[in-house]
C-alpha cells in the first residue's frame, strides 16, 4: 500500500469566525488516502470531524493549506467553491446521517439525478440506477417515494446515488447513526466491498467503534488535529 | 425525468390553485382588454358598416356621434346636387328608455331613410329587411325581441320584422332601427317623465331633442373615382355644415371619445400585470425557499447552475403556461355572459399570451437569485 495518495489534505486550518471570537476548526490537518483504501475517521463531539470532510469533499476550502487530487492542487483558499462542483460531480460520492433525499423523486430517480447532472443519457441513467438499486437489494422498491421507505432503504438509495458516477473517492458523515447495528454493519460492509472489489477510496466519519475492524486504519481527530493509530 | 415538472407533481393542488388564481389575474387583463375592443368595436360599428364615405353634420359640430348635430331634414336634396356624389341618405339616432311589457329597455333607436336604405347592410340572425315605410323595427338581439312581436311606441305599434347580431351603440345600448320619418315622430314624443325631467333640467341637451322635421346627419357615398377632398371642400365651402370623412369619425371616436377610457384601461391593464407579477415572484420564491435543501443537495451532487436555474425558469414558464390556458378558459366561460362585449381578438391574446410568458419567467428573478447563492454545505444543517 505504498501508492501514490489519491487524495491529501495537506496542512489544512479551518477557522470559523463569530464575531471577535475564533474557532479552530481544523488545525494544520495533513491526512492522505489511497485508492481502495477504507479509512475511518473518529473523535470526540466538536474535533473537527465534519469539518474535515468538508474541506476533504471540495464543499468548503481551507482557510490555510490545500487539497490535491492524484498529486493535483484542487482546493486552496482563494479557490472559487463553485469552481468545485464540476470535480466534486465527476468524482466526488457523498453519504450523510440523513439520507437526503429528494422528496419528490421515487428511488430510482434519486439515483437517476446524479448520472442525468453529469450529462448522461436518460435512457443509460434509468437502467444504470434500477441496476444499483437491485444491486443493494431494493430493486422492488424502485418507484416508491422516499416517504415510503425505512430509513435503511433510504441510506442504501443514498449511497446508490454516491455510487452512480462511478466516483473514485466517497466520503461518509456518521453514514449508520440512524441504523440499528445490523444495518450499521451492513452498510460499513459494503464500503469495504466496495473499497475492495472497485478500488474506490472510502472515508468514513463514525461513533460506531463496532466496525472497526473493518476498516484499513483509524484516524483518530481531536481538537482540529488528527493523530494516526 | 424532468425536477421542475417532478416537484409539480408533487404539490399539483398548490401549482393547481396557484394557475387558477394567477389565471383569474390574466383573465381580467384580457377583459379589461377585451372590453375596451368591444367599445371601439361598438363606437365604430356603424361608422364602419353604414357605408358613408362622408358625413354632413351641424356646422362646427364633430357630429353626429360625438357632439350632438342637428341638420335641416331636406339637406339630403341640396348635397344630391354635389358633383361627385353617388348617393345620399339621411342619418337620425337618439337614446331613449321605454317601457315594453313592464321592462325597462334602454335602445338607441336609429332612423334609417327608407326606400333608399332598406337596411341591407344589417347583419339578421332572423327576419328581414324593410319592406314599408312605417312601423317596422329592426331589433338587435339585446333588446329581446323576436320576429313577429308588436310592441308599442309612442303612440303606435311596432311590428319586429327582424332581429341584428351586435348592433350595439358605444353606450352600449342596443340599435332599433326603424324608418327615418317613425324615428322622428318617436323623438318628438316624449313619455311624461321625459317632459317632467326637461321642465326641470331645462338648459341640459339631450340626444332625443331633434326640431321637428330634422335629422342628425347626412351620409354620401362617392361615385367610383369621385375626389374625397373636392367634394368635401365643395360641400364645406356652403359655410352652415360641417363636412366629415369616415376617416375623421374614426378619429374623433378613437382619440377623441375614447381615449381617456383607453388611458384608464391601460393603466388597469399595468396594475393588475404588476400584481399578476408580484403574485407569480411571491409564489416562485416560495416554492425555491422550500426547496433550499434539495438545491443544496443537487449543489453537492455538483449540478450546473444552468440546471438549478433551468428548474426553476421551467417551473415559471409551467405557472405562466397553464395559467394562461385557464385563463382562456375562464375567459370564453364568462365574458358572453357580460353586460357588455368583450371581444376577444386572437391578436390580442397572442400579445397577451406572450406577455404572460415573459411576465412570469421575469418573476423567477428572485427565485433564482435566492437559488443561486444556496450553497452546497447547506444540506448538512
Ligand atoms: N459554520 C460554523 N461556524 C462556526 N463554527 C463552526 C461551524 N461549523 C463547525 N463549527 C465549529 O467547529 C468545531 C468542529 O465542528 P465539527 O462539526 O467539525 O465537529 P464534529 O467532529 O463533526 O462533531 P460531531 O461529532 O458532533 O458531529 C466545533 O467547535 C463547531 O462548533
Ligand atoms: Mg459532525
């Protein structure tokens, strides 16, 4: 595992101000990721978690240091956050607490969305998002609308959705919080298949210390900084 | 798979009572539209179907439909004489109110001269034309009469020989046609309430105020190739008359009579286009506010602006679209049964179906403006 990083995050400082008061959010953070790598990322409430994947997933730029893909700068901080979008569409993957879901759209068209805003045809969209549905066992709930879902059922469309560009990096915020532990353990299954058999670069943000063991490594985050164990 | 039309579907009772509501905005555009046609339409009806290419009228009078105009009833012979000139008929026309079977009828009762004018020029939907020189009426359909009725007159009794499609004066009263000399007996019979109203109200004028023996106005028609302007200053050269071309009636109606109305209506027409605005931008924004969290998410996805922004203008054009439909469907339902013609020109609802287009895709501004600065991270909160 001594390939080039396909992602690192390179010295990166997030500070929020309120006012006169600072907060630190990130603190000089230099993590890196390598393809068909699954990383989990833990820490206490309030260290920097989140911040980190924002910064990570292009959805917010650092206040000091910088992001770079396959060795390429992509992010620093005078970048243009919806200069962003178009990298984050084409190989970006995002999983939440919260599904996220289009209320208006049935399961298919959910996942459809992200391959039609990458330009795909409409026809290759509707068979390549009822295809990943079936793949995460809820082809038969293709037209239902997310209301008429489980919240695991949700979570699988979600990370369909994540999956539909074939992404090479997919970042995950405490993506099993809302799951009993069997769904919790499932869906980490699948990031761990999916790291295996695609070769794509996971990271995931969880409380859930059950999974561990599945993951490549730990990236423990407190106070702003992360510390390898 | 189209997001505006999705979310449509979604909420379709909102977007259904939003196009009603907005719909009845554009509906009373195109009436106050509608009505102002009709008038022009009414005013200029028998300026345009009488067939007069000149109208002699009072001198200095632009009569005999905007001012009152009161001429000698033998002026017809002296303009026979005039150079030019192919045909001359005489011209009568007063309001007057009576009261038939216990209705009261406002008409606007028009003498026509008969033989020479058997009323040909009259679109019937039933009966016919002039057959006698007395106490025949044609009727317009307003008034509701049918063939064969006798009413009476003044002192006498009308037979309906035959009832006319949209013979309307620009009160919108509706035309009795009757012969030229029973229009002037009819005018000088006044019901008693008339004579109590003129005893009171003696300097006021009145339309049904003609001296015995005397018309409105005389129309001339031209021979072929006959000098418009040489017989008009031929005629207006006798120094006691006023000499008008159908050209200049339309004139004195359209930019004399009528356009403080059509001011009016104009500015109606500008309110109710800026309230139609104010109402689609409110319902636009609304609708881009509750969607703040799925924008993000498409943001996140990576989604284009010109997608978001394509959404959005889509789901605008949709209100204004179907808005406009119902529109035209409230419009058709209603306005036959209005007191007054609403003439719904197709000219005039492309103008309109256009203008509703660009009103309502000018009013997703704020929506998209709201849209545009949504920003990606906003789906995490
Ligand atoms: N938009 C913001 N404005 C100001 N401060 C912020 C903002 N976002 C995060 N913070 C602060 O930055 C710090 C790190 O927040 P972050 O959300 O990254 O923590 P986290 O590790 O994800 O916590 P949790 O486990 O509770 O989700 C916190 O102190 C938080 O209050
Ligand atoms: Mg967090």
């Amino acid at each position: 595992m001594s390939a080039a990083p396909l992602i690192s995050v390179s010295q990166a400082s997030k500070v929020y101000r309120i006012g006169d008061a600072q907060v630190r959010a990130l603190d000089e953070a230099s993590v890196e990721i390598r393809a068909g790598e699954l990383v989990g990322i833990l820490g206490p409430s309030g260290s920097g978690k989140t911040t980190f994947l924002m910064i990570a997933g292009l959805l917010d730029t650092p206040t000091s240091g910088r992001v770079l893909f396959n060795g390429r700068v992509i992010s620093k901080p005078e970048t243009n956050l919806n200069q962003l979008r178009d990298f984050r569409r084409k190989h970006l993957g995002f999983v939440f607490q919260k599904a996220n879901l289009i209320p208006f759209l049935n399961a298919t068209q959910n996942v459809q969305i992200a391959l039609q805003i990458n330009g795909a045809r409409r026809r290759y969209a509707a068979q390549r998002s009822r295809l990943l549905l079936e793949q995460f066992g809820i082809g038969n709930r293709a037209k239902n609308l997310p209301s008429q879902l489980s919240g695991g059922e949700q979570q699988r469309v979600a990370i369909a959705r994540a999956l539909a560009n074939q992404p090479e990096l997919i970042l995950a915020d405490e993506p099993t919080a809302n799951l009993d532990s069997a769904r919790g353990r499932q869906v980490m299954e699948t990031f761990r298949r999916l790291a295996d058999q695609e070769r794509i670069a996971i990271c995931v943000v969880t409380h859930d210390l059950r999974c561990v063991d599945l993951f490549d490594r730990c990236i423990t985050m407190s106070d702003g900084r992360p510390t390898v164990q | 798979m189209n997001l505006a039309w999705a979310d449509i579907r979604h909420h379709v009772l909102r977007f259904f009572l939003t196009t009603i509501g907005v719909g009845a905005l554009f509906t009373a555009t195109i009436g106050m539209i509608g009505l102002y046609r009709g008038v022009v339409y009414e005013t200029l009806l028998i300026i345009n179907d009488v067939g007069a290419d000149i109208w002699v009228a009072q001198g200095h009078r632009a009569g005999p439909f905007a001012e009152l105009s009161e001429v000698s009833g033998t002026l017809d012979r002296r303009l026979e004489g005039v150079p030019g000139v192919s045909q001359v008929r005489r011209f009568i026309q007063f309001n007057q109110q009576y009261e038939i079977n216990g209705r009261r009828l406002r008409m606007a009762v028009t003498g026509l001269d008969f033989p020479k004018d058997k009323g040909n020029w009259i679109p019937l939907i039933a009966g016919r034309h002039f057959y006698a020189g007395h106490y025949e009426a044609i009727a317009d359909q307003s008034l509701g009469f049918t063939v064969g009725d006798q009413i009476r007159l003044g002192h006498d009794d009308y037979t309906i020989i035959g009832v006319a499609a949209g013979q309307v004066d620009m009160a919108g009263d509706g035309i009795l046609y009757v012969t030229i000399p029973d229009a002037q007996t009819l005018n000088t019979f006044a019901p008693s309430e008339a004579i109590l109203l003129n005893r009171m109200n003696k300097t006021a004028p009145g339309r049904s105020g003609y001296s015995a023996g005397r018309v409105g106005a005389v129309m001339v028609a031209l021979r072929p190739g006959a000098d418009q302007e040489q017989v008009r200053n031929y005629i207006r050269n006798w120094g006691d008359v006023e000499v008008l071309t159908r050209d200049d009636q339309e004139d004195i109606m359209l930019n004399g009579r009528l356009w403080r109305l059509r001011i009016q209506i104009l500015a109606f027409v500008g309110m109710t286009l800026l309230v139609t605005t104010v109402v689609v931008s409110l319902s636009i924004y609304t609708m881009t506010v509750e969607k703040t969290h799925q924008i993000a998410l498409l943001k996140l996805l990576g989604a284009r602006d010109s997608i978001i922004v394509a959404m959005i203008l889509q789901q605008a054009l949709l209100i204004g679209v179907k808005s406009f439909a119902s529109a035209l469907l409230q419009s058709y339902v209603i306005f036959p049964h209005f007191p007054r013609t609403v003439l719904l020109l197709p000219s005039d609802l492309a103008v309109e179906g256009a203008m509703a287009i660009v009103l309502c895709a000018a009013a997703s501004w704020f929506g998209i403006r709201k849209a545009l600065s949504v920003r990606a991270q906003e789906v995490l909160s």
